[in-house]
C-alpha cells in the first residue's frame, strides 16, 4: 500500500474557532499538519506561533504564504464577507480550500470561488461538519428509505445570546442569526426532504433593548416544489435552543441537541413510527475531526468532497432570497435547482472527543462565532 503523503495546512483567520476547534482537531490526524497561520493580530501571532511551533502571517503577506510552496491546503475562517478574498487566491495557485460556511456573501462571490476552483482543479469543500456527524447521516438515511413515510413539513428553532460586542454584532444582515445560525436548519431540511426550495418568506424583529445592525430574532418559511413546507426560527437575543422536528405520513423525528457541537455534545435523536418510539444517541464525537478526517481523505484519494462549491452556492441564493424577503415583506422565488450530489453514509466519520485549549482571545473582526 503507498504511503499517505502528510497533507500541510494554514488557517487562514486565528479567531476562537480556529483556536478551539480547527487545531485540537487537526493534531488528531496523522496525515495532516498545522505549518501556518495567517492573523492581522500581532500579539496572537507571537503566542500561537510559539505554542504550536508554526510560522505566523499577517494579510498583507498572504500571497507570499501561498507562493512559498509550504503547504497544500488552507482552512478559512475569517468572516464570511472576506471567504472570496482568501478562497480564490488559493484555489488559483492549486492550493486546496476547506472554507467556513456560509461560503460567502453573495452568489457573485460563491460563483467566483467556483469558477477557481474549475480553472485550478485544487479541491474546495464548504465546512458543512454535520455532513460527516453520524447521528445528522444516520437520520437523513432513515428518511431516505422511507422510515417516515412521506416527509410533509419540518420545523427548527436555533439561536443563542450573543454578546453585542463581538463583530458577529455588527456587520449586519450577513453576520447576523440567520447566514451564522439559520444555515444549519436551512441545510439540513434541503437534505431531509431531498430537494430544493422554491418559495422563501421571512419575518424578522429587533428586540428592545437590544443593539444589533439587523433584525436579531426571525422565521423563515420555504416551500417546496412536492407541496412541503419548512419553517425554522433563529436568535441572537435569547436563551440558548437547539432543535428540529421532521413529520411524515407515518411517523416522526425529533432531535435535540442536533446543530451545536463541543466535548460533550451528543447529538441525539426519537425517532417514532406508528405509535412506537425510538431513542438514537451518537457521541460525543471531535465533530471538527470528522470534518477533517473527511476532507483530508478526499485530497489523499483524489476525490471531489460531498460539500463542495455547487452546495455552499444552493444556500447563498436560498439565504440571498431571505435577505431581500425581510427587506420587502414580500414572497421571493427560487430558481428550480437540482443538486449534483447527496450526502451519503459512507462520509460519516467518527473521532474522538478532545478538550479545547484555552482560546488567546483578543476580540478582533477575525473571531469567528459557531
């Protein structure tokens, strides 16, 4: 058996995400390294330089990282209005991406990175983590064989409260609850019901007292071209929920923690069909490891990843759409899509949990949230 090549990294953004999820899970992979950094912090690029014994950038040097031919793939986590800034360059010199969801700001910008993913033939994969959780696979299966019967409408709610300061506070519509937190219900149910939306409405409120650049508190409802509707609620501003319920002709699934993710998280779920009720458990798993694990094996078998451009694109029109939905009240249309690839069991992987370092936080516009 040929010998797996070490796959070398850079992230690209040292906010916590990085710090807390991105690293401990990289140090579980075997064919995989952490070479660089790229920060506009000078002080975290001194402390995390020396912890992990790495070579730290600042943005400005970014195209002399990428031309250093020390690496083969770059892990983005900057906000998300800067992902084609940093995707694009990469991916034009070959360079591998693994890019945070949501995979930009716009569809111009996701088309772009698209465009150089094709020209280069480097790999882009969107960092949906729950395409390779078991528990979120296992479900999608169930629904997929028909253990529900016919799925007839779906129902989320995700939000937490979220500090005012922090930069996902004020960079509006596009770093608020619904690209940040919205994105996970928004993914899940395109895959649950196996098709794609073509009807948006949105509604959303401010809560007094509270100081967003956008409406902090919103629902949004899609239709479906089989007549099935989906409805899912996110926050900024209120306490902690995590949740979704699925229904069927024949039965149910109800899960509850099902987006979050961390040491202890179990992600579990019922499951209840003609009146009999079953309870599925999966963790806790390093969802971030299994992430990776995916990604780093789809470079070393030369394999285009599940999450891929054409996916991070299918949410950007769907979130573009609740954008102009809440700015005008009105019904907006979705185009009629068909993806070109589903999620299928043989992604989901499983590693073990690890304990996150303590996070060198300094509250900078690179911090990333969930």
């Amino acid at each position: 058996m040929a010998t797996r090549r070490t796959i070398r990294f850079a992230a690209v953004g040292g906010g916590q995400i990085t710090q807390t999820a991105f690293i401990p899970a990289l140090a579980q992979l075997d064919d995989a390294e952490l070479v660089a950094l790229v920060t506009g912090d000078p002080r975290k690029a001194e402390a995390l330089g020396h912890r992990y014994n790495i070579r730290c950038y600042g943005y400005d040097d970014y195209d002399a990282l990428l031309a250093s031919d020390t690496i083969d793939a770059v892990y983005i986590a900057t906000p998300n209005f800067l992902h084609r800034q940093y995707a694009v360059p990469a991916l034009e010199r070959g360079i591998h991406v693994l890019l945070e969801k949501p995979m930009a700001t716009s569809v111009n910008d996701c088309l772009a990175i698209m465009q150089a993913q094709q020209d280069s033939g480097a790999q882009l994969m969107v960092a949906y983590r729950l395409h390779q959780e078991p528990a979120t696979v296992e479900m999608i299966e169930r629904v997929r064989r028909g253990e529900l019967g016919r799925p007839v409408m779906y129902t989320a709610a995700f939000g937490q409260d979220v500090d005012e300061d922090t930069h996902r506070a004020k960079h509006g519509y596009w770093s608020g609850p619904v690209p940040d937190l919205g994105i996970y219900p928004l993914n899940e149910v395109r895959h649950l019901f196996d098709e794609e939306p073509t009807k948006v409405t949105a509604q959303g409120v401010r809560t007094p007292g509270r100081h967003f650049s956008f409406d902090d508190t919103v629902t949004v409802t899609l239709t479906f071209p089989s007549q099935r509707i989906a409805t899912f609620s996110t926050t900024f501003a209120g306490a902690s929920v995590d949740t979704f319920t699925l229904v069927g002709t024949e039965g149910t699934i109800s899960a509850s923690p099902c987006f979050t993710f961390g040491p202890d998280a179990i992600l579990a779920y019922r499951l209840t069909r003609h009146g009999q009720s079953f309870d599925y458990a999966h963790g806790p798993h390093d969802q971030f490891g299994g992430e990776l694990r995916y990604f780093v094996d789809c470079l070393q078998q030369d394999v285009v990843p599940e999450p891929d451009g054409e996916e991070g694109l299918f949410d950007v029109v769907i979130l573009e759409a609740i954008e102009r939905a809440l700015q005008t009240g009105l019904p907006q249309s979705l185009p009629t899509r068909q993806r070109r690839q589903r999620i299928l069991s043989t992604q989901a992987r499983a590693l073990p949990p690890v304990q996150p370092p303590k996070a060198l936080y300094v509250v900078t516009q690179e911090n990333e949230g969930v």
